[in-house]
C-alpha cells in the first residue's frame, strides 16, 4: 500500500512540473501568435493609459477611422506602465482590440516563462528524489 502512494506521488510531482512546463510554453505560444496577428495587420497610434497593474492594463485609443477602442482584455506587455500616461501601441487593423505597447513583443513574455519552469522543476525534482529514496528505504515483504 506504501508502495503504490509513493509511486503515484512520484508521478503526481513530475506531472505537475511537466502541465506548468506546458502552461508556459503555450503561453509564450499565444504570445508570438498575438505578436504575428498584430505584424501582419499592423496599426500604430497613442493611447492613453487608464489603470495600470502588474498583469493588466487597461488603455483606451482611437483608429485612424475615428472608433475609439477600449480592450477589455487591456493591452499585451503592460510592464511599467502609469495610469494617465500617453504610450504608442501597435493594433491588429483587423481586430483593433488586439493591441500591445509599442517596440514589445513575445521576448518580453520568454525570461518569466523559462524562470516558472526552472522554479517548477527546481522544486519538483528535489521532491521526487526524497520520494525515491523513501521507496528504496521500504522492506520488501517475503511471502
């Protein structure tokens, strides 16, 4: 009975850090597609930031045909930017509210991505190992 939690611990802590390793390499994923869908259809103009936090941002702007645009999902690569301050933002002409701060792109999503991986397994194999080692310790029953 000791024997079979152990293993399927072992195999619950390499499959953790195995879906965060696949979580933040399909998020560097979404990010280059965004990126190419705004390259191929680029638009660039000046938006106004209207709150600003760590994972979100929220930006208001206008199209050169006079819609103003308000993405509910805020702009891509908001990293230190102010409420009230005026940035240039590159937008898919064809989705205006696929939007990003200007001169940023996927590489700004890659060092925080690689960083969560080596976290996850620097945890994860230390952990596996002691479970191992546990089982290695464990008496094998003579029938």
């Amino acid at each position: 009975m000791r024997a079979t939690r152990l293993r399927r611990a072992r195999i619950g802590v390499l499959t953790a850090a195995t879906v965060v390793s696949v979580l933040m390499v399909l998020l560097v994923f979404a990010a280059w597609r965004n990126d190419y869908l705004i390259s191929s259809d680029k638009g660039v103009t000046t938006a106004e930031v209207l709150s600003a936090g760590r994972l979100r941002s929220a930006v208001m702007y206008v199209t050169p045909d006079g819609e103003t645009h308000n993405p509910k999902v805020g702009v891509l690569y908001p990293t230190n930017l102010t409420a009230g301050e005026r940035i240039n933002v590159e937008y898919s002409r064809s989705d205006p509210d696929l939007v990003r701060v200007a001169g940023r792109d996927v590489r700004v999503a890659i060092q925080p991505a690689l960083s969560v991986i080596v976290v996850a397994w620097l945890l994860a194999l230390p952990v596996w190992w002691l479970l191992v080692r546990a089982g290695r310790r464990e008496p094998v029953a003579v029938d």
